[in-house]
C-alpha cells in the first residue's frame, strides 16, 4: 500500500467516525473488581471476604471505611499485606457523628486477597473495596472530597470529583437512615449494606457528580470520593 493510499484511508476513518477516533483517551482506569465486609458490630478491626483481584497492569485499590461514630484513632487500612494511606481530602472527621474516609493501595497483589482495617475505639463498621487496573502508580488516587451533616437540608447528598476523561471516579456513601433505589446516581459496586452503606463508581468521562439518596430530610450523612488517575506512559 502507497503512503498515499495510507494517508487517504485514515482521512476518511477520522472523517466518518471522529467520536470512535478521537474520543478514546490513550490511557484509562478500567474497574476490576468489589467486596466489603458488611457492618461489624462494635469491633476495632475488620477483614473482608477474600475476593479475586486481576491480574491487570497498574493496579490499584480504594479502600472505603463507613463508621458509625467519629471518635477512632489511629486506622491503618491494608489489602492483600500492602499498606493502604488515607486520600488526602476524604476523611469527614467530625463533620458528623457518621465517618467516612478512603485508602488508597498502589499495586496490590492480584489473586485471591483479603482487606482490613483496625482502630482504637470500638463502633460498628463497614469496609468496602473497589480495585481497578491502568493507574498511575506514584499517586493513583486525587481529587479527595466529602460532604458530612448531622441534618441534611434535603434527601440527597453529592459531591463532585474532578477528573480526566480515563479517570474512574468511585464513592462511599453512608447515611443513618436508609438509601433508596436506584440509592446513587453511578454505578454501585458494592453494597447497599444494612440499607446504609454502599461504594459506586463514575462513567470515566471526567469529573462527575456521585448522588446518594435517602428517604428523608434532615437525616445523618457522610459521602467520601476520589478519582483513580489514569497512568501514563
């Protein structure tokens, strides 16, 4: 084939289908796998099931952490041996009387892998995790954020992730009430556990508004969210 020729049939392929073309980001974030624990009652630490973690490159894992009250000290989050540090931006504190924060773990072994989280202070927890391949593997987890109130001014509670287009934002919602279906307005991976807790993630597409829905106003939330930033090469 001429380079003519050549140059005249990828012309016409951007032509008929740009959005095919050019829509693709060269690197994405591309969802593996979920699992959570479920609520422990009144414990200092909780392991997940075991759950297969792919094989992909560039792994990554956020590690979300639902407590029913906000007084726990020092939490340390791990998956499959390797330590997990808190997203910067993430963790409600003490905005409300429910906590919730992220971990992020870099390059977690594939296979069969359990997490766990311990603290001081015993309280009922919940502990989710969403892995997900093609991160960027110096700092695979950005844009933390949370939005906590022990009186919402309405049923829903969103925060807004900022993101690239091959980013996967993802989410932990937990109210003190109960979520309703469809319960976020992403995709839930994990959850709705005891009616309370759950983890989703976003379309990819850049930054996204992650909304969870409860029954009533002036109830107990906490939402946390992050963005898996895309590697690059």
């Amino acid at each position: 084939m001429s380079f003519v020729l050549w140059l005249y049939l990828v012309i016409t392929v951007i032509l008929l289908f740009p959005e095919s073309v050019r829509a693709q980001p060269a690197n994405r974030v591309t969802y593996d796998n979920s699992v959570s624990s479920g609520f422990q009652w009144g414990v200092t630490r909780v392991t997940t099931p075991a759950f297969i973690i792919g094989s992909g490159a560039n792994r990554a894992a956020m590690i979300m952490v639902a407590m029913s009250a906000n007084g726990a000290a020092n939490i340390t989050a791990s998956l499959g041996g390797v330590s997990g540090t808190v997203i910067a931006g993430t963790d409600s504190g003490t905005s409300a009387t429910l906590r919730t924060l992220i971990f992020q773990v870099i390059n977690p072994p594939s296979g069969s892998q359990t997490a766990t989280v311990s603290w001081l202070n015993s309280m009922n927890v919940d502990v989710g995790v969403i892995t997900a391949s093609g991160a960027d593997q110096t700092t695979p987890c950005t844009s933390g954020t949370f939005a906590a109130s022990n009186s919402t001014p309405a049923p829903a509670t969103s925060v807004t992730i900022a993101g690239n287009s091959g980013d996967l934002t993802a989410s932990v919602g937990f109210t003190g009430g109960n979520w309703v279906a469809p319960f976020t307005s992403q995709t839930l991976k994990w959850g709705i556990d005891s009616g309370a807790a759950g983890g989703d993630i976003g379309p990819g597409t850049g930054a996204t508004t992650h909304t969870w829905t409860a029954q009533f106003y002036f109830q107990t939330h906490a939402v946390s969210g992050a963005n898996f930033r895309a590697a690059t090469f």
